[in-house]
C-alpha cells in the first residue's frame, strides 16, 4: 500500500508557491495528486481574496474633471472627490455628524440644513442613516401644527361659492336628506333615548322662557349637536359627567374620556371657525342650577344683540 503511494506521488512536485499570500504549500495526506497539480492556492481564504479582487477590477486612471491619478472601479471615471460634486453628494466630517446629532431632533432637517448649508433631503437622510427622530414638541410644531395650517389655508370650503355649489349638489341629489338620517338613526341608537335628563330639562327650562331653539339640530352634513339657535349663531351642548369626565367625580381622567375631551376641542374649533358661538353645560350643573344656565344663554343673545343693534327682548 506504501508502495502504490508512492508510486501515485513520485511525479508530484514537492511544494508550491500561493499567488495571494506567497507561502510555501504541498500536498496534504488527504489530496489527490491530480487536485494538487490543480489547486493554486494555499487554502480557501486565499482563493477568496482572489477571486474578490477578480470580481472588483480596480485599475489607475486619470479624471476626467481634475485630471489626477486614481484608483476607481465607478463608471464615470471620476475621483472621489469629484463625483461627489457631480452627483451632488455631501460627504459628512465629524463636526457636522455632531451637529446633526445636537440639533436635529430639536429644530428638524430645514433648520439643521441651513445652518450647515445643506440640502434639508440630504440632512433627513443622514438623519434616518443615524436613526435620529424628532421629539415631541418638534413634531408637534413642525409637523402636526404645520400640516393644520395648511389644511386651513388650502380648504376650498372657505370659499361662499364652492360652499353654495356644494349644498345644491346634495341637496338636489338627497345627500343632505341621507345624511341627516344616517346621524340621528345612529344617535339615536348611541344614546338610546331620544334625548338625556339633562338634556330635557334644558330644553323645558328654555321653553318656559321663552327662547326659540332646535334640538338635536344637524350642522353642515357632519354631525349633530344637542340645541341650537341658528337665528343667532349659538350651539348649545350638554355633556354627562361620566362620559366627559367632569371634576366632580373624577379626579384622573380615564384614556376613553381623554379622547372624548379632545374630540369636544377639535368640534368647539371647527364650529367657532365657521362663526358659531359654543355654550357647553355639564349634567351636574343643569341639576343643580337650571337658572343659572339660562343666565348664560341670555348673557349671550343679549351681547349678539347689542353687537348687531336690535333691542334685546330677553332680560
């Protein structure tokens, strides 16, 4: 057996020479000698690197914008420096990396990038790269406040005639109709009733007094809100103590009536934007002092009248 062996490696030459690393290599008590006589490497790792260096060719040229020496494997045959203002790229130094990091998530990409004379796309993707966000206050400034201001400068139902054009569109097609069911079938079904205690004594109290008024009266196809006096612009609201988490008896708010506060801010700023004027009355103090809720209500017609010069037929 040691004969044949022998016989088999007598023609193999006793070592090699790597190309990659330039070590002595010969064959291994495991090798066919014709993989041997096949294999150029000393191992694996070394066949790697060359083969790398086959599949990224890297070969010296000149620029054609600066005309200097380079080694670049990019198509353009550019140096580095040069392609980046080619392509407007911004290669960041620590300093400004440092910046980015300090201010970023203070005053946002437009802010930062003026400071450093960079494009704001350029400083949100840097910013994304160094998983930098913005905190709440400046996404709440930047973001959510901005967006509103846009929405409301941008809102064509501002204007009287796309407003017009609107209302006679629904109203010749029975949208309005439609919607007008639609919110009381599930008002009706949210509440159960027809209408609250509260709700009904406010209304009895009103009329004893004489003060005309629309219940459950629909505003602009959106939704419905519990009294009106359309004739002088003012919403009347009841809200339950329970469902609205007034202070005589809950000290901390649950996240469900959180939402429904908020809810009840958005609706107050719609409707004063569209000029209506708000009175809000929680149930506890309807039953505790009807009369006092009625000075209100004649508080506010008295000052529409004085501001428009009718003579108040209310005390």
């Amino acid at each position: 057996m040691a004969r044949s062996t022998y016989t088999l490696r007598k023609n193999v030459p006793d070592f090699k020479i790597c190309p990659e690393c330039g070590d002595r290599f010969s064959i291994r008590d495991d090798e066919a000698p014709c993989q041997y006589l096949k294999r150029v490497h000393c191992s694996i790792p070394c066949r790697n690197r060359a083969n790398a260096h086959k599949n990224k060719p890297s070969q010296k040229h000149i620029c054609q914008r600066c005309g200097i020496y380079v080694f670049s494997s990019n198509t353009a045959r550019l140096c580095p420096g040069c392609y980046d203002i080619a392509f407007n790229r911004v290669r960041w130094n620590k300093e400004q990396i440092e910046f980015l990091r300090q201010h970023y998530p203070q005053y946002g990409a437009n802010w930062v990038g003026k400071q450093l004379d960079i494009d704001a796309i350029k400083v949100r993707g840097k910013a994304n790269v160094l998983g930098l966000i913005l905190g709440p206050e400046a996404t709440q400034r930047l973001v959510h406040d901005k967006a509103r201001d846009y929405m409301l400068s941008h809102n064509p139902m501002w204007q009287p005639k796309v407003v017009e054009k609107v209302f006679a569109t629904q109203s010749a097609n029975g949208t309005r109709e439609r919607t007008l069911q639609r919110l009381m079938a599930g008002h009706q079904k949210l509440r159960k009733t027809s209408v609250t205690k509260p709700q009904l004594k406010l209304y009895q109290a009103m009329q004893q007094a004489n003060i005309d008024f629309e219940p459950e009266y629909l505003i602009k196809s959106k939704f419905i809100v519990d009294a009106a006096i359309p004739k002088y612009m003012i919403i009347l609201q009841v809200d339950g103590c329970y469902w609205h988490g007034h202070s005589c008896r809950f000290t901390n708010l649950t996240d469900r009536q959180k939402r429904q506060q908020a809810r009840d801010k958005a609706q107050d700023k719609y409707l004063q934007a569209c000029g209506w004027t708000i009175l809000r009355f929680w149930g506890c103090e309807i039953n505790k002092d009807i009369n006092g809720c009625l000075s209100k209500i004649t508080d506010s017609l008295s000052r529409i009248h004085i501001d428009q010069g009718i003579v108040s037929d209310h005390p």
